[in-house]
C-alpha cells in the first residue's frame, strides 16, 4: 500500500502529496556511484568511469527521472542520495554495489524491488508505463538522444508545512558531526516541554537542516527526559518510547484534527528526537541540527494519543521465511467511540509485511488500518486510518517476518530483535481510572490474543 505522511487537516488528518524518488530513493542502499555529473571518464579514489556515448537522455526517460528521482538525486545529491541523476555520464558511470555495471543497467531491478521498492514508503511506485518506458530503454542498450527536454517537469520541492503556524521549534542542544567514515548513524537527543498554562500541541512540521545526510527523523514520546545532546543510540528505540511523529523524503507534517491535541503535561513533556542519517558520499564536516516547528494551541475538546495495536508475544523460527502472526484483540464497551485518525506500522529490519483490520461488530464491511505489502524499516510513514471504535469490533493485525539471522528471534527494542507494533492516533485520550496505571499505550498489544 502507498504510504502516506499527514499535513493540513479539515476533519481528520489529511494525506500529503508525496515525492517518488525511483532510483536511489535517497538512501545508501541504491544502485549508485558517487560519480561526477561532468562527463568525465574517472572518479576520485574509485574505478575508471565508464565513457558516455555522445548526445543526452531520452526525454521520456529524463522525465520521469525529473519527476520521480532527481529531488534527491540531484546536481548536489541530498537525503542520503549518492550520486547525481543528471546527465547520461551519471547513468553510465559503475554501479557502487556492483561496479561492473553501469547505473543504468541496475535501474529496472531496483524499481521492480517488492522487498525494498523504490521508490520507498511514503511515495508511489511507479506507473506499469514508466517502469515499461525505463525498461525499454536499458534493453535497448540506454541509447543516447539528441533531443531537448525543455518541458521535463521540475522535481517538487521539498515542503513540509501544515496549515497551522508553528510557534515553537525543538532541535538539539548542540549540532552533530557526522564523520567522513560513517555511512550510516542513528543519534537522539531530548527535548523537554513546558508550559505556564494548558495548552496542546496540534502540528509538527520537520524542520531539516542538512539535507545532504538526513534520511529520516522518528520522534517518541518517553516517560523520563533524555539527555539534550546528540549521542548515538540504537536504531530500534526503547521499549519505554513510543512513536508520535516520523518523517522521511517525499512525506509531510502531521496536523491534528481541529477538535484534538496532544496535551503538554503540567510536569512537563518528556520527547526524544531520533535521527538516521547517511553519509554515503563520504563527506567531511557534515553536521546537523535537525528538528521540528511546533503549532500548540489552548486546550482542545479532546486530548489526543497513541495506543499500540499488534503484540509482543512472539518468537520467530530460525530460517522461517515469511512467518506470520496474527493477533486479534475485541474493543471493550469502555473504548466505543474512539476516534482513529491514523496509524504507522512498526517492525524491525526483518519485516515483510504487516496489516492491521478492523473487522465491526455488525458485521459491516472490514475497515483498513493500515495496511504496507512491502515493508522498509527506513520509511516509516502515517497511514490513514479513519474510523471509530464500537463495542465489540475486532481489531486483528497481521506481521509476516523473513528471519536470516540463524537463530530464533524475539520481541525486544534491539534491532536484532523485532516488533509487531500498529501505532494509532486517536481521542478522546483514554484516561487512567483511579489514578493508578491501569491503561497503557501498548495496553491493546498486551492484551491480544494470537494465532
């Protein structure tokens, strides 16, 4: 399923236009090489570059490169992109993964790549036609043309915002240096929230300072404060985190329906900011300072959260390929109308696929929750996930893993270990009865029953 980041909101959290980005999809793992743009025939420190026929790219080709590519592989590759996808120098020059291959020759794969597709979650596969049109052409040898693509659509910019006006902006208490070396680095940092009087956050929008090494940014809410300063952590969190906000190239900012808001607590907010970054054109003195613009408001009608459908109890077989788990968990009468606005599914780098049902009591048709056939722990995304909760509704999600490690695996914050979390937006916030915690945001998980 196309995922989707949410920005302006009129009832519920709309769906924001999204920026397919096709043949690196702004990530370390393309089919690229760090290569000039220039037509040259070497590269700096790697093997001799491939010599370009005369002429350019057919502007078939170059179109959907402009659409669907260039807004991270662009003349200075950004969000983690390694090479340029410019010039047809660009696509001759050796493959990084395989550098007895030209780019070109890598790029039908790499689209037609249901495990790790590219584009990623949140942007659209491409169309049948233009994975035929790019197809087409590297059969034929990638051809050069000697036509001017005047009318080649423009990548879309990058555009974050949400109809709110962020009055507030989080970010790190000193910028991180990211070394030379470093292909891939996961960092956090603590933001702690306070307010004189009652007010809610209603928006994020992220704010991206380097846009040549971030990749993606997650932001959890934590019981505890975390240090202000940038420091390595683990990629897969901690158990005692959960999920409020996640961004990565081609999505949006969150906006919240006008009748919610996420309270500010009076004792105060506890957040951590988790950046992935990738360096993978090897470049010296990167640093960054990346966060996100805040819209609060006074106090809305309702407190909104996140609650944790799916279950952690699990232990997936050593060499299981595509091993299922589904767990089912009725909605008590103390839950019926419960706003869901959105969803944002959860494993870890073992992931296939993962879908969350809501199946009505009265037996109306089945309502998706969320629903990716191709999972990607790098591109993470809210999903729309519209609905409200009655007495006795069933809510049954479904993880499928592919376990290489040669060894049995279970639930657990490491990234060796793996997760079968459906985040949930929604309100009213259910509260604690009493005083005493006996609600909890993975509740729902906890109290499932598997298959």
């Amino acid at each position: 399923m196309r995922g989707i980041f949410f920005g302006s909101a009129v009832a519920a959290v709309s769906a924001a236009a999204a920026l397919a980005l096709v043949c690196g999809a702004c990530s370390s793992s393309s089919t690229d090489s760090a290569a000039p743009s220039d037509g040259t025939n070497t590269t700096s420190g790697g093997p001799p570059r491939a010599t370009a026929p005369s002429g350019s790219i057919p502007c078939t080709v170059d179109k959907i490169l402009a659409e669907d590519c260039r807004s991270c592989h662009s003349a200075s590759p950004q969000f983690g992109a390694s090479m340029p996808l410019i010039t047809l120098a660009d696509l001759y020059a050796p493959a990084k993964s395989d550098p007895s291959k030209k780019v070109y020759e890598l790029i039908p794969a790499r689209v037609a790549n249901d495990a790790s597709p590219m584009p990623p979650p949140p942007n659209a596969r491409l169309s049948d036609a233009d994975r035929q049109t790019l197809t087409s052409w590297v059969s034929g040898g990638a051809q050069p043309s000697n036509e001017t693509c005047g009318n080649t659509t423009p990548p879309t910019p990058f555009d974050p915002s949400v109809n709110c006006k962020p009055d507030l902006s989080i970010g790190p208490a000193s910028a991180w240096s990211l070394p030379a070396a470093t292909g891939e680095d996961y960092v956090c940092y603590g933001v702690e929230l306070k307010k004189d009087s009652p007010t809610h956050v209603t928006g994020f929008v992220p704010r991206i300072d380097n846009k040549t090494v971030v990749h993606h940014i997650v932001l959890f809410e934590s019981d505890s404060p975390e240090p202000a300063t940038p420091k390595s952590c683990s990629p897969g969190g901690s158990l005692q985190w959960r999920m409020v906000m996640a961004w990565a190239p081609g999505g949006k900012g969150l906006e919240l329906p006008p009748e919610a808001g996420f309270p500010i607590k009076p004792e105060g907010t506890h957040w951590v900011v988790q950046m992935h970054y990738s360096n993978a054109q090897g470049l010296a003195d990167q640093k960054d300072s990346s966060g996100f613009d805040i819209c609060t408001s006074p106090p809305r009608q309702y407190e909104a959260d996140v609650l944790a459908f799916g279950t952690q109890k699990f232990t997936i077989p050593a060499g299981a390929a595509n091993w299922p788990r589904e767990c089912s968990i009725k909605v008590p009468s103390q839950l019926a109308g419960t706003h869901l606005v959105a969803a944002m599914p959860h494993m870890h780098k073992l992931g296939v696929r993962m879908s969350t049902i809501r199946k009505p009591a009265d037996a109306s048709a089945p309502v998706d929750l969320g629903t990716i056939n191709n999972w990607s722990f790098d591109s993470q995304a809210w999903l729309p996930a519209t609905t409200t909760l009655a007495a006795n509704d069933v809510i049954t999600t479904t993880c499928t893993w592919t376990n290489t490690t040669g060894a049995p695996v279970d639930y657990g914050e490491k990234t060796t270990e793996e997760m079968c979390y459906s985040f949930t937006l929604y309100y009213p916030k259910v509260p604690n009865i009493g005083g005493l915690p006996v609600w909890s945001w993975a509740a729902p998980a906890m109290l499932s029953t598997c298959k």
